[in-house]
C-alpha cells in the first residue's frame, strides 16, 4: 500500500448526492464502502468532512447573521454528517469512532491526538466533527491541522472532479488537467484547492494533498494502492 494513514478530506455537498440538500442515504452507503476496502487493506483511515449540505457560517454571515454564530452552526452541522456516516460505516461492519471539537459527550467523545491516534492503531475509522472547534476556519483547515497531529502520510480531498485542472473542467471541454504540481504553481496560477490557511499549513509541514473523484467507485483503493488517481500537490 501506497500509505499507511490517511485523512480522508469530504465536502459536505458530498454527501448530497442529486438531492439539493441534505444527505442521500445511497451516496453515504457507497463512501461508506469505498473506505471500508480501504481499511481492510490495513490503512489507517482518518475523516474529516464539511457541513455545507446543512448550513455554512459564511453564507449566514452574508445574510446578516453574525459570523460566529453562523460558524457555530456550521460545526454542528458538520458533528451531523458525522454522525451519518458514523452510522453508514458501522452498517457495513467498520468500527468508527466520532471526535468532536466542541464537546458533545452525549454522542461523541472530545478530540484527543493520543486517543485517536490510539483508535487508528487498532483499525478504527476516526471522524473528525466540529471542525478545529474555533470560528472563522474551514473544515480545510481543520482537516490539514488534523492530519499533522495525526502524523498521518497524505491528505485526500475527494471531490466530484477527477483531479486539478488549469480552468473549471465543468465550464471549459479544453481544461488541462494536472499530474502533479507544486504549491507554489498552485498559488502562482491562482488554481483552488484549499483556502489558503489551510494550503499553507499543508505546505509548510510537507503534507501532500491528493484531489480525487472520490465519486468512481474504486478510486480510493486504487490511488492508496499507488495507481495514479487524481493530481497530487507537494512540495517538489
């Protein structure tokens, strides 16, 4: 295997599916799938997934909401995609284990490095909810900041999109998709891929981020498998 511990970055628009909000129960069983082939190969699978199906904080703060309030909402919507996918991998016979940077103890154990660390070690899925836990940061964000602590060997950011390209490949059939590429190209062409706190918080710890159509099946067994999947961002 290509990696022995991964973050597995998800959007909450992910979890949609055709639906224009909310989570679709086929989409959610089909991830949950994907990641248990996965960790039946021994990787250690770690997952942090966004919360923009339900709410974002930046979209309320647009319409005169205050902003953290409006993040607050976002991470708790974040602690429900959580919990839904939480549900749809142990369906499948996977044990998970949610943590939460807001304290929810009800349903959720606290973030803690050396405990989640210690649920990966034993085979469990670990899902990161709440985001960092802090206003004004992406779910990026949180994932990167996750990854370092973890020590985890990649980030990969599933998307519907088969990887980087130099122009939106949805709006333009002569987009060029990239193999590789630096962080410095992508901040030089002005590509998107993470925002930037989170980009260089990835960069400076030499993390590489790997976007990938995470909705093929078999994509995500193929590339921690080494098959070339997606584009990969580094430092070289």
């Amino acid at each position: 295997m290509q990696y022995k511990r991964i973050l597995l970055k998800l959007s909450g628009e992910a979890l949609m599916g055709n639906r224009q909000y909310g989570i679709d129960p086929n989409r959610l069983s089909e991830y949950a799938k994907e990641i248990k082939e996965v960790v039946a190969k021994g990787i250690e699978v770690a997952i942090v997934i966004g919360g923009g199906n339900i709410f974002r904080g930046v979209a309320g703060a647009a319409n005169g909401m205050d902003r953290v309030q409006g993040d607050h909402m976002g991470m708790l919507a974040t602690c429900i995609n959580g919990l839904a996918l939480q549900s749809a991998l142990e369906d499948e016979g996977v044990h998970t284990r949610l943590q939460t940077a807001l304290e929810i103890k009800e349903v959720a154990e606290p973030y803690i490095k050396r405990k989640a660390i210690r649920h990966l070690e034993k085979g469990r899925v670990v899902i990161f909810g709440a985001g960092t836990g802090n206003p004004y940061f992406t779910t990026d964000t949180a994932a990167v900041l996750r990854a370092i602590e973890i020590d985890a060997n990649a980030i990969l950011k599933g998307t519907r999109v088969d990887g980087i390209y130099n122009v939106d490949p949805e709006k333009d059939k002569d987009a060029i998709k990239f193999e590789t590429i630096t962080f410095k190209d992508v901040i030089k062409k002005g590509l998107k891929v993470m925002d930037m706190t989170a980009f260089t918080l990835s960069e400076e710890n030499k993390l590489p981020i790997i976007v990938f159509d995470m909705n093929t099946n078999g994509n995500l067994l193929k590339l921690v498998s080494g098959e070339k999947i997606g584009t990969i961002v580094d430092n070289q």
